[in-house]
C-alpha cells in the first residue's frame, strides 16, 4: 500500500478546504506549507504590480522561505501538492516546497483552487522543481469540489 501525504499553501483558506477534504478521502497525511513570512492582505494584491505576490512571481527564480518541512519526506510514495493559481502557474512557495527534498522515486500530482484560472503552464513549471519524481497532469478544483469527487480523481493515480 502506497503512503500519501497532501501537502498544500493556501493563502485564503479555500485551498486549506480541498486539502482537507482529499485527504479525508483518501486517507492521507495532511501537511500546511507554511510561508516563513506571512503574506498579508496587501501582498497578495495581484492587481498591485508592486505587491510582494506579484514581485515574487515575476522572477521565476525566487524562492519564499517555507518555516515548516515534512520531517518524514521518505515515508511517501505519492505526494499531492495543492495552491491557488496565481499568475497561471503555481506560487513559488511550490518550488520552494519541491526543492527543499529529494524527491527521487515519487510521483506528484498537483492540484489547485482558482475562482476561474485554469492550470496553465503549471506543470511545465514545476518540472524543473520535481527532479528524478514522477510529475503527473494536476487538476484545478473550485473551494465547493465534493469528497467524492475529488477521491474518484486521485484514486485514479493509484
């Protein structure tokens, strides 16, 4: 049997709500990616081009400090990453998350919350994050997505 975890960055709570409900349905661990600095209602304001979001996504390159790790990173086979869509690609907490580990061996499927972005070029930009994992095609959900649902989707990963 496969070990799970469901790993998420949630910046208004709706991703926090899918990442609970799939891992309720598919029995998996729950982990809060946690940014070092909380981002404040000013920093997420994409239509603010100075903003700390938007700053952040405009250099692919930079990576936010994450104050929190999966102490037990070897234990997972699968490893679900959720996030809201910003800018059409995940944030770059996500990079961060993904870099900090090796991930060799384990595959992992993005899924996101977004009021009407779709993925995007999110896997695509996540792969340069993934290493030797097996990156699979994410799935963007809205914040009202049912348990059953979602547990269809991800079963079909394992």
């Amino acid at each position: 049997m496969k070990k799970i975890l469901v790993s998420y960055f949630s910046a208004s709570g709706v991703t926090a709500r899918v990442a609970q409900k799939l891992s309720q349905a598919i029995d998996g661990d729950l982990h809060e990616i946690i940014p070092a600095q909380p981002y404040s209602q000013a920093d997420l304001d994409w239509t603010n081009p100075q903003s700390r979001s938007s700053q952040e996504m405009k250099n692919k390159a930079y990576r936010p400090a994450i104050q929190n790790e999966v102490k037990n990173i070897d234990d997972y086979d699968v490893i679900f990453i959720g996030f809201p869509i910003w800018w059409y690609v995940a944030p770059t907490i996500i990079n961060t998350f993904l870099e900090q580990y090796d991930l060799s061996g384990k595959t992992i499927i993005p899924f996101a919350t977004s009021g009407g972005s779709g993925m995007g070029n999110t896997t695509q930009e996540l792969k340069v994050s993934c290493g030797n994992a097996k990156l699979c095609q994410g799935r963007r959900f809205d914040g009202q997505i049912d348990v059953d649902t979602l547990k269809t989707w991800a079963e079909s990963f394992l």
